[in-house]
C-alpha cells in the first residue's frame, strides 16, 4: 500500500520525524566511520567530532513520536562490515534505515571495541561527554551505552525483539545466508554473534 494511503496530507511532524530519523541514520553511519578508518590527521578528528556533536546537540532538540518512517536502507554507505549487516536486516525485515542500524550497531560496537580502543575511548569522552573511567574498556563501553540510549530517546529500537523480530538460531542462519551470500563463513559466524546478542 502506498504511503500517501497512511499519510493523506504530509504534516509537519511526520516531515520532522523523517528529518530526525534521517539525523540518527546519518549520525551512525558518520560514528562508524570515525570508530573504524585508520589514522587521520588531528584535524580530520576534530572536524569529525565537531559535525558529530553538532548533529547531536541539533537532533535532541526534538522528540519523535514514531519510528521506521523511511523506505527501506538504500544501497548507499554499504562499504563497512556493520553496514551490510544493517542492509541485510532492513531488506529481510523491511525495516527502515535507522531501525535496522540502530538494532545492529550497538552489538557490533560491541564486538570490535578492543580492536579500536583509543579510537572508542575518544568517541566515548569527546562526542558522547562520558567521563573518563579507571580504565580505557569501562570508558569505551560506557561511550557504546551512551549513544545506544542517544538512539532509545528516539524509540528507536535496540533489539531484534524490540522491533517485533523473534528468531530462531536456524532462522537467523538462514537470513545470513540469504542476506549475505558473499561473506566469509567466520565472518558470517561473526555476524551470526551479532544478531544473536541483538535479541
């Protein structure tokens, strides 16, 4: 059914709600970025970290009342592994953008945090203004929460199960496969993990 069936006359709010979704997609994508390409100049990580606080401050101005308000993930920002994963779920499930990274990203954070320790350390204390703990994991972790409840003011989900997606192992092997048929069997045992700590 279309959407204009839904939404007769476009308001206002649903045209802020789809700009704040966008906001959150955008901003994940942004984050994943700055967490896992190499090493930058400083003012390279400056400029992102300013752009990154900039969005957030802007974006949590406003609430949203509704989510998975977007079309499906378009085929765009698909080059990093926790993109692909998102892409996949969205497709399977049609999930909107923001939907699908939000359930994926906190977990794969979560997976690949030790490899990129400084990096998630600085995100956690220069973007997400956590205070810097007695040791660089407890840091690191803290800055992940912290943007998993920046997605959660928004009623974005966290798990498949907030999202109404109830899997079994066989089922959730199956949509790899379906999803991801080009990937590696340890990287889809990777992703499996990932899903699996979503729920």
């Amino acid at each position: 059914m279309e959407r204009s069936q839904y939404y007769p006359t476009i308001s206002p709010r649903f045209i802020e709600e789809t700009a704040i979704e966008n906001n959150v997609y955008f901003l994940l994508h942004l984050t994943t970025f700055y967490l896992t390409k190499g090493e930058r100049p400083v003012i390279i990580d400056k400029l992102f970290q300013a752009l990154l606080n900039d969005m957030m401050t802007t974006t949590s101005q406003y609430s949203i009342e509704r989510t998975g308000l977007l079309s499906r993930t378009p085929e765009l920002f698909t080059q990093l592994p926790v993109q692909k994963k998102a892409l996949g779920l969205s497709k399977a499930f049609d999930l909107s953008p923001a939907v699908a990274l939000s359930i994926i990203w906190p977990n794969w954070a979560r997976s690949i945090y030790q490899k990129h320790l400084q990096r998630f350390v600085d995100f956690a204390v220069n973007i997400m203004n956590v205070a810097p703990c007695n040791s660089d994991e407890k840091t690191a972790l803290k800055g992940i929460h912290a943007m998993e409840k920046f997605c959660r003011g928004f009623h974005l989900p966290a798990t498949l199960e907030d999202a109404g997606i109830f899997l079994t192992d066989t089922e959730m092997s199956e949509l790899i496969k379906s999803c991801l048929p080009q990937e590696k069997m340890n990287e889809k045992a990777a992703i499996f993990l990932i899903l699996k700590n979503s729920q």
